[in-house]
C-alpha cells in the first residue's frame, strides 16, 4: 500500500465504488479482492477528491461518477505491518455501472456477500449461517461477567433480529463491530476457530466495505441514490430486485410498485423487453429525480420504507 510518508502519519485516500444489479451488489476491488483502490494524497493534488479518482483510474481503469465522503479511519494500529505509523484513511462511497475490470490489472468487481454473508437475508438459503451465529454469540454473551451478560445478549438480539427482535438492515457497521468483538471475523485481535464464513480484506478495508453498506442502505430510504446503479431503462421488476440485492432483504411487489409511483420516480419509455413470460414495459427516472441527483438537495423520494 502506498502511503504520504512522514515521520509519524501517513494519509491515503481509499474508494468503495459498488454496483448493483438483481443478483448481488458488488464492489471494485484490487489485490485479488483483498483491498480497495487506494493511494496517497499528496501536495500535487487538487483536492481529496480529484486526489481519489486520479488513482482509482490508475489502478483500475473504472472512471468514478457519484461520489461522497463516506468517514475517516483513524484508529492506532489500523496497519499491522507498520506498527509505529499512524495511518489515517479518508474513504469515498462511489456508485457506478459495474463494468469487467481491464485483464491486464488485478482489479476485479466482487459481492459484497462474499465478504459479509449474513447480510443476505432474502431467502432461506443462510438460515444454518444465522442459526450458527445465534449460537455462538449466546456463547460469548454468556462467557461475559456476570452483570453484562444480559446487556450483551440483548445487543446482540437487537443486532441481529433475535428472540423477536426486528432485523434492521442499516446496521451492518455495527454486526460486524460485534462479531470483530466476539472473536469470531479473523481480523479480530481475539479470533479464535472455527471462524463464521466471510473473506477478510486487508488493513481495516473489511470495516470500511461494513461503513460503505451501512450508509448505503440507508440512502435507499432518504434518496433516489439508486438511479446511480440502474441503466438507463429498465422493468420494475429490474428496479426492485435491485434495491432487494442491496438492501438485503425482499420487498413486497405492490407496496413497492405503490411507493414508486406515489412518489412519481419513473416514467414509461414506450418499449417493452421479454422476458420468458409477458413483455414488460420498460421504465426511466423522470428527469426530476435526475435533477435531484444534480442538485444534491436532499428531498424525500425513498425506495423503500422502513
């Protein structure tokens, strides 16, 4: 990894750029998946952003579009092999068309899932994975002193839609805050085995992905931020198996048709496309969601309720 060197701090710049589409959001990633388009800032550069996008192009060849500051890392021993370092990482959220990374790079687009798979909770096809985990958090929770056994059990429910609790989507950050705890991710300075399912990523570029999703889930709910991610027509069944791929969860078909045209987001194109079944009419955002996006003015328009 390349850093600003000084004596005592380094400064590097670090993108999360996703993509989505009806199977699973992915994310750029380099070293063979193990890290994040990262570099530098340096004096020569314009700003943090221009910075950015100069090396994610470097590295990847994938030019960036929408992008936001998404926070600052700054936590001591953030960087195992430089230990006396203090490496601070600025990290943009970036959305984007997932397009095949150049052969001649080691930049390849990858699901998210495969970094955090119990975060998929559209299908029954991880119940082992999340009964697993119930099990082993009890375990831990049970393993603490006395008198915070019960106050950790209970996080642990509230996290993770336990005993009745409700499954909150938006809470990926703090999941994986918990597992990182538990001794149960190997980034954990108390892992021990056999550990849950999921690639690690090096450095702290795990946390940064469980950052990313987190914000990006909840923009779903405040912003047209989806317009970002989808091509420039599309079917509504199109639109809600990906707003389900990256919130992690199915929505209900008429109550999300119902939203979409309550908020008047999108509008008929003429064409249609098959699909195995009855042709379905083809849609794009009214031009005043793509005046949103331009204006930055935050407004309602969510894609999905809580």
């Amino acid at each position: 990894m390349q850093t600003l060197a000084s004596d005592t701090l380094s400064v590097e710049l670090v993108a999360v750029l996703a993509a989505a589409d009806s199977q699973a959001p992915s994310v750029l990633t380099t070293q063979g998946g193990l890290t994040f388009p990262a570099g530098p800032f340096v004096m020569a550069h314009r700003s943090l952003q221009a910075g950015l996008r100069g090396w994610v192009e470097a590295q990847t060849h994938h030019p960036l579009g929408y992008l936001e500051q998404l926070y600052t890392f700054a936590d001591r021993g953030r960087h195992a092999d430089a230990p006396d370092m203090r490496t601070i990482s600025i990290s943009y959220l970036g959305l984007t068309l997932a397009g095949d990374a150049p052969a001649d790079l080691d930049a390849s687009w990858r699901s998210w899932y495969e970094y955090f798979p119990w975060e998929d909770r559209r299908d029954d096809s991880n119940a082992a994975l999340f009964a697993d985990i119930a099990t082993r958090l009890q375990a831990w929770a049970q393993a603490q002193p006395r008198g915070l056994r019960e106050r950790q059990w209970q996080r642990c429910c509230a996290l993770f839609g336990l005993e009745n609790d409700i499954w909150d989507e938006e809470r990926t950050l703090p999941r994986y805050e918990l597992l990182y705890e538990a001794g149960l991710v190997p980034e954990s300075p108390t892992a021990g085995s056999p550990l849950l399912p999921g690639r690690s990523m090096l450095y702290d570029h795990r946390r940064i992905l469980a950052t990313a999703m987190t914000r990006l889930r909840a923009k779903l709910k405040y912003r047209p931020v989806i317009y970002e991610l989808m091509p420039a027509s599309f079917s509504l069944l199109q639109l809600q198996q990906a707003v389900e791929a990256l919130a992690g969860r199915r929505l209900h078909k008429q109550n999300f048709r119902r939203l979409i045209a309550q908020q008047d987001l999108v509008e008929e194109t003429g064409a249609s496309t098959q699909t195995g079944g009855r042709p379905a009419k083809l849609y794009r955002f009214r031009r005043g969601v793509q005046m949103e996006r331009a204006l930055a003015t935050g407004g309602r328009l969510p894609l999905m309720k809580s």
